[in-house]
C-alpha cells in the first residue's frame, strides 16, 4: 500500500471530524485522485475483515466503498465472496453480476466460477472458468484450468479433465490438487506408470496426505507389488482416519 493510500485510509474513518482540511490541495477527498484512493482503502479493509473470517465486519468498509463510487467492481466482488462465505447464494450471485456487469476480469470470473461449483452448477461453472482463461496473460490462469479440469470430472469428461489438469501443470507444476487428479485418472485407466510419476511429485509436495490420497498410494503399491509402501499408507489410514470410506475400502480389499 502507498504512503498516500496509508494517509487516507485513516483519514477516511475519520472523514469531515477534523482529518482533513477544508482546502482541496490538502483533502485528498475532492480530488478523483483522492476519491480512488480512498474507495481502494476501503475494499483493501474489507478484503482484510473477510480473509480473517470477520465478514460483518467486512461489510461496513465496503459499503462506503460504493457509496464513494457505486460502479466499483472490485467492491462488488469482495461484498459477493462476503454473501458467499455467509451463505446467502442469492445475494452473492446478485453482486457477482453486478461486479461482472463493470469488468470481466478473469479474477471475478474465477471467483464467480467457484461460486457456482459450490452450488453444484457445474456446466454454468466450467462456462465462467473458460471465459477467465481466455486472458493470456492472467497470472493466476494455471488455476483456471485445473478448476476446469476438476469441473470437467464432476460432468463425466475425463477426457477433457486430464487435458485441462495438464495444462494447469504445464503453466504451474506446484498445483498438488491436478497432480492428484491426475494420478487417478491414470490409474483408472490403467497408465500405471504416469500414475506413478504424478503421485510421487504429489507427495513431494504435501506435508501430511489425506485419507483419499493415502488410498491411491496404497493402490499404486499393490500394482507395483511394493508390500512396504502399502503397509506403511495403510498404517496411517487406519491411525489418521479410521472412519473414512477410504479405509473401509483398504480393510474390504485385504487391508488390516
């Protein structure tokens, strides 16, 4: 944040009770300058309140945000993600147009996508994500595709959902979410060997796996007879998550 926007974020709370003169040169409030300074002060606490689980209190600020410039898109994403997170689906879809109705930067695509998936609307999802990925130069589009990819498997595409996860890896290789996708897909269709290469790079870049993730290892070892490894996966199942669904399938397919 600059010195001018540290400036006016504390003077716009305060606004009119003292902060600021009444001269223009020195009320950074009459001046569009100013104005835009301050509007971008109060959605960057607004963004703060909502990343630290307050979105109340994110409320407020982004409110005198739009009251400031009402056609702000980045406060009308940031009061959708708000609804969002307090589960009002219909008050962040009503912002999230209103947002994409000023700007279709691929960021509130994006996010509006991920909206969307969570309401298990998943052909209305891929079409956002595609449109955010039509900007080349996005420096987040790696993302992108793998929410494509993962959207393409909730529609039954494997096809397209190992593309689009390749892709991802292609622009990014630190995305252990596609790596795993894609070990399963491999090993359904029974590319053992790329299965093994994505879940070998999958484990190097987590700290502690998940009951799903442990499962396709134990799977992986038993295709390559590697009875060490399947031993030690299905330990930590049976100790980390004891009643997933995961170690019901280990103990029903010869697990302990």
């Amino acid at each position: 944040m600059s010195l001018r926007r540290v400036f006016v974020a504390g003077c716009v709370a305060a606004m009119l009770a003292g902060c600021v003169s009444t001269s223009t040169s020195q009320n950074p409030m009459k001046t569009a300058e100013g104005r835009q300074e301050a509007v971008q002060a109060y959605i960057d606490l607004g963004k703060g309140y909502l990343r630290t689980g307050q979105p109340e209190r994110a409320k407020d600020p982004l409110k005198k945000a739009l009251a400031i410039s009402p056609n702000e898109a980045e406060a009308l994403e940031a009061l959708a993600l708000v609804f969002q997170y307090e589960q009002e689906p219909s008050l962040a879809e009503e912002y999230y147009r209103k947002a994409l109705g000023q700007s279709k930067e691929p960021r509130i695509l994006y996010n509006y996508g991920g909206f969307l998936f969570e309401q298990k609307r998943y052909e209305d999802a891929y079409a956002q994500f595609e449109l955010a990925a039509k900007d080349t130069l996005y420096s987040s589009r790696s993302r992108i595709f793998e929410s494509m990819g993962i959207t393409a498997l909730e529609l039954g595409q494997p096809d397209k959902a190992r593309k689009h996860l390749q892709k991802a890896l292609r622009l990014n290789r630190n995305q252990p979410r596609a790596l795993l996708e894609l070990t399963d897909l491999a090993l359904k269709s029974k590319d053992y060997l790329p299965a093994r290469d994505y879940y070998a790079a999958y484990s190097d870049m987590v700290s502690q796996q998940d009951a799903r993730s442990l499962w396709l290892g134990i799977q992986l070892a038993r295709v390559f007879d590697d009875r060490d490894t399947e031993a030690s996966y299905g330990l930590q199942l049976k100790r980390l998550f004891p009643a997933s669904n995961e170690y019901q399938q280990y103990r029903q397919t010869g697990g302990r």
